[in-house]
C-alpha cells in the first residue's frame, strides 16, 4: 500500500497533545489500533475496506470479525484477539465507537495496554464525546495506534481535489472544466461524485471532458442550476431563462438553483477588487486558483453598485423561494433579469 508520510500532529485536541500519526483516508496503513475518525462515512468506508483488501492481499489466510460497540458483549474483544489454531493474522472492525457501551470502554483501555500480536483493531468513531477518554488514550500513543481523519468534505476545493485523485490513481486523464461540471453535478453527495467518476473513468476511453459529463450527467438537478448562473452571469437572459425552464421541468427545485447564484455571485464578490495572481488569490481568499480565475473572467464588465445590488436580490430571491413569496418561479426570473444586468438599472 503506498503511503505517504505524515509527520505526528503537533497540535493538541482539546487541549491534549497528539503523540501519534493522523493521516488522510488515502493514506491508511496497517498499525495495531487504527483509529477512524470524522464525520464522512463515505472516506471512513473507504479507508477501512482498503485496509481490509491490503491486510488480505499479503495473507489470503487473514480472519476478520466485526464487533459493534454500543451493544458489546463482556471479553468479546479479547476473544477475537486471541491466537488461533493456526495463528492466522486477524482484523477486528468495530462500529459505533461513539455510542459504546461502558464495558466495551473498559475493555478497549485495557486493550491497549497490551495489544496482541498479528492482531489489527480498526475503531470507527464518528464523532461526539461518548468515548473521548480511549480516543485521547490513543492519540497518545499507547498501544501504537494511528489515526485516519476523515472530516467532511465542506469545500468545492476539496470536492475537487477527490474527483481530479479518483482520475488520477485509475491513470486517466480529464480537463478541469470536466471536474467543475463533476463537483457542480454531485455537490452533495461524495458517494455520489466518486461512482460518477468510476463510471466516467470505466466508459471512456480518451481524455474525459466537459461535453462526456454533460453527455452522462446533464440531466442532473444541480448541473441544470449552475448552468442557469452561468448564463445569467454572462449577460445572456434569454438562454437562462430557458436553461431555468428546462431544470423546472426535469424536476429542479427553485431553492438549490438561488444556493447556485449565491455561491457564484460570493467568490466574484471575494475576489472583487483583490489584486494578485490566481495562486497568490487562491491562498488569501480560501479558493481554488481556477475560481479566482473564473471570477475574474466574470467580473469583466460589472461595478461594485452593481454587484451589490446583485447581492441584495440574491437575499430577496432566497427568501422568497422559501416561502416568502406565493411565486418562486418569479422571483427567480427576477433575480435572473437583475444578474442578465450586472445589477444595472
């Protein structure tokens, strides 16, 4: 399994210091206590199924047992953990770690103080207070532990760089205007965006551009919504309002398609004014240099009352699609017309 390093954390959780390595879920590795940590289900099933396949690949012989931790049983760690017939090597996955029982807390703390042999036992917390005292227990390296963090991906930068590692580990090549529509597509899912991409990654057989995901994927709610900004942005009312009119009909609902306009219209106002280069930018305003620069190239033409007035109806538009108003369609073909005119009377 190829591995990058990853230096100890130096900073403390709640106060205390991390004595072990916390390592992103592409980075997962063999250890005798594994930690997964975080909030995304997706990367922590990820992480803990290549553990599984690594751990199995060097010995087909490997004996694996799952173990749920809010409804243990007394000794049923140190059952699992103890020496086979054979001495087969074994993988103990235990669930709910931030639900467990009192006994299992018990067990677990003394686990760690004399960990078995050829034994791998795999944590999954997902988060909250229940637990904290094993989960610093570990962190300050008693039982020779390892952490996988795998905290949500909140940023359509970090959305971004899981699609463009998905192409690059399968070895294909695909253009950064076919990551954006990706990421637009499947902004709320990454279960979702990774099957896409394995399906992109399966199907096509040149370079995956921006016309194959609008062949596969242009049907989708989100694309539909991004597609009507785009447009809006450009100046082009008339094609917005059909792009609008389409996403209506196909199912779209009128509160993601304003979320669409926000998003675009809140990095052109970030970068509004800024002076920089795209990477310089990019660090500054916490984006990715290809929005830097896809804000400028959408900035031409527009004002600082303008692009205010655009935010004023983005506000009204929000509020109206949530109930504010008896009309949402309106209200967006309003804040179309307002955005078609760079906020110009």
């Amino acid at each position: 399994m190829a591995v990058r390093s990853a230096a100890p954390a130096k900073t403390a959780r709640a106060g205390k210091a991390v004595a072990i390595p916390q390592l992103a879920w592409h980075e997962v590795r063999p250890a005798p206590i594994v930690l997964v940590s975080g909030t995304e289900t997706f990367l922590a099933e990820r992480a803990i199924r290549q553990l599984r396949d690594f751990l199995k690949l060097e010995d087909p012989s490997l004996e694996i047992s799952d173990v749920l931790a809010d409804s243990y049983a007394p000794g049923e760690l140190l059952t699992m953990a103890s020496p086979s017939l054979f001495g087969e090597p074994r993988l103990i996955r235990v669930a709910n770690v931030e639900k467990c029982s009192d006994t299992f807390l018990a067990e677990a703390l003394d686990y760690l103080e004399n960990p078995a042999e050829d034994t791998y036992v795999v944590l999954r917390h997902a988060g909250g207070v229940r637990g904290k005292k094993l989960l610093d227990t570990i962190r300050s390296g008693l039982g020779g532990g390892i952490e996988i963090v795998c905290a949500e991906l909140k940023k359509d930068t970090d959305r971004h760089d899981f699609a463009a590692a998905e192409f690059r580990t399968a070895g294909k090549r695909v253009s950064g205007s076919a990551l954006r529509a990706l990421v637009a597509a499947f902004s709320g899912d990454l279960a979702e965006l990774s099957a896409a991409c394995q399906q992109l990654i399966a199907d096509s057989t040149a370079e995956v551009t921006e016309a194959t995901v609008d062949r596969y994927y242009g049907g989708r709610v989100e694309a539909n919504a991004f597609k009507v900004a785009d447009a809006a942005i450009a100046g082009k009312y008339g094609d917005a309002l059909v792009i609008l009119r389409h996403a209506l009909t196909s199912g779209a609902d009128p509160v993601p398609v304003v979320a669409a306009f926000a998003m675009k219209i809140r990095t052109m106002a970030k970068v509004y004014g800024a002076r920089g280069g795209s990477g310089q930018l990019a660090g500054q305003l916490g984006l990715a240099p290809w929005q830097v620069e896809r804000a400028q190239r959408d900035l031409r033409g527009w004002t600082d009352e303008g692009l205010g007035r655009c935010i004023v109806a983005l506000a009204e538009a929000d509020a109206a699609v949530k109930g504010a108003e008896r009309d949402p369609v309106f209200a967006l073909e309003r804040l179309i017309g307002v955005i078609a005119r760079r906020g110009e009377d």
